[in-house]
C-alpha cells in the first residue's frame, strides 16, 4: 500500500474514533435527558393524581349531599334517595308506595298516593340541598335522621 493510502486509513480511523466517542456521549445525554423527563413524568403524575383525589373526594366520598338532593327531586318517589343514604326500611316503603299508587291510579286513591310520595320527595330533596354540607353529613349520614 501506498503512504498515501495509509494516511486516508489512519485519516479514516481517526475520524472513526472520534465519531464513536461523540456517539457515545450523545448517548450519555439522551440517557440523562431520558431520566430528567421521566422523573418530571412521575412528578406530574403524583400532582395530578394528588389533585384528582381532592377535587372527587366530595364527589362521591362521605358527602353525598347533591346527588342524594337532586335525586330525592327527580325520582323521590321511589325512595332511591333513601338507598343511597343507606335508609333500606324508608327507601321499601316510599317504593312499595309507589308500586301500589300505580297498581290502584285507575281508582282516585292511587292519583294521591303518587302525588304524596312525590311530594316527600320534592320536600326531602330541597330540604337536602338547602343544608349546609356539614349540617347533612351529621343529620343524615351520622346521625342517621331517616325522614326530613
């Protein structure tokens, strides 16, 4: 081989080594930058899972005020309300009520009997929604106040 030649090989190896090093150090920094990111992933996922627990939390947790308030209104009369608050005894009876009011409507008696449970039920559900959130929480879910 000709010293020219040499030269382009060792030209060439020289060139090599150096692309070898810089790769290895680009590969050094995408393992850093990598681990930056994911540890930045991990950090936001805790707030996020930090926030989403405080702004549910009185969704469906302890207090149930709205939905058991909203519901006592639209479908009062079939005491879902009451099951939702854990009244199984209150919640049969505004049901059984209900059933036998639709049983008997072709007579005049059912007519007001729907209108009745209907009723305490509007009136629970205001009365619900009217409460404080801690003044609902003890009269109906601690203290266990099973009508109005």
């Amino acid at each position: 081989m000709s010293d020219e030649n040499k030269d382009l090989g060792n030209k060439a190896g020289d060139a090599f080594d150096k692309t070898n090093e810089a790769a290895k150090g680009a590969g050094e920094q995408a393992k850093e930058n990598s681990k930056d990111f994911a540890d930045e992933a991990k950090d936001t996922a805790n707030e996020f899972t930090k926030g989403a627990k405080e702004a549910f939390s009185g969704a469906g947790g302890e207090n149930k005020k709205v939905l058991v308030g909203i519901l006592a209104i639209i479908l009062g009369s079939l005491g879902v309300h009451k099951f939702l608050l854990g009244y199984q005894k209150e919640g049969f009876i505004l049901l059984g009520a209900s059933i036998v009011g639709y049983i008997t409507v072709c007579f005049v008696v059912g007519s007001f009997i729907l209108m009745a449970t209907g009723i305490i039920g509007l009136i629970e559900g205001i009365i619900y929604l009217t409460k404080t959130d801690e003044e609902f929480y003890t009269t109906y879910q601690v203290g266990k106040k099973p009508w109005f």
